[in-house]
C-alpha cells in the first residue's frame, strides 16, 4: 500500500480510535451524568475534538479515495488533527485527578486521559504524513 493510500486510511483509523477511547467512561461508569460531568470538568469538553473527529473521518475518506482534491484533505486533516490534539491536552492537563477516582474503581479511566492524548497526536500525525505522501510539507 502508497503512502497516499495509508496516511488517510491511518488517520480514519486514529479518528475511529479516538471515538472509541471517548465512549470507554459511559460504557464503564454507571452514571452517565458523572460521566458528562467529568468531560465538562475541563478547559473545554473532549466531545468537541470527538466531533471533528467525526468531521475528520470524511474529509480523509474522500480525499484518499480521490473524491476531493487530496491536498484540502491532507490541510483539513493537519489542521483539524492539530485542534483535536491540543483540545484533548488541554483537557487533559486540566480535569482533576481526584474526579477522575471518583467515576469509578476500575483501572481503564485512570488511563483514560493519556490514552485519549496518544490517539488525538495520531491524528495530528497522520495528516502531516498525509500532507507528507503529496510533497505538501
């Protein structure tokens, strides 16, 4: 497989990741309002990145399918990939520890956090490598 083929197909992937990782608190906490609670309790709501990461799914979708010019798709992908990266850090950096033990006794949320950082930089990564595989960078 080309590097105009993987970059986007990897970016899908990291956008669905990241979907995922969002959903493990309401899947693992019984009470989905802890849950929203324990997002808003941020700089700003992770759900937001989870929505341009939806948005993100799309563009990388057409563009490597050749359905949208691939250099648009590999600049949304950089860009937004960059938002969804510093939103989830700066969630991350922000919500207190202490909520985060209080959601619930299972070991999966006290990873949560740096898992949702890991895959949101992938994103990022993944649409430099995209704007990479079309000599835009």
């Amino acid at each position: 497989m080309d590097a105009r083929r993987l970059a986007p197909t990897l970016g899908i992937g990291f956008c669905l990741l990241a979907l995922v990782v969002l959903a493990i608190p309401y899947l693992v906490v019984d009470n989905s309002t802890a849950v929203s609670f324990y997002y808003a309790n941020g700089a700003i709501n992770p759900l937001v990145a989870g929505l341009l990461c939806a948005v993100t799914i799309v563009v990388l979708a057409a563009g490597g399918q050749d359905r949208t010019d691939p250099g648009i798709a590999a600049g949304v992908g950089v860009a937004v990939g960059a938002f969804v990266a510093l939103i989830a850090i700066a969630w991350a950096l922000t919500v207190p520890e202490e909520l985060v033990l209080q959601l619930s006794r299972n070991d999966l949320l006290a990873y949560h956090r740096p898992a949702l950082v890991l895959v949101s930089v992938g994103v990022f990564a993944s649409g430099l490598g995209y704007a990479r595989a079309l000599s835009l960078v």
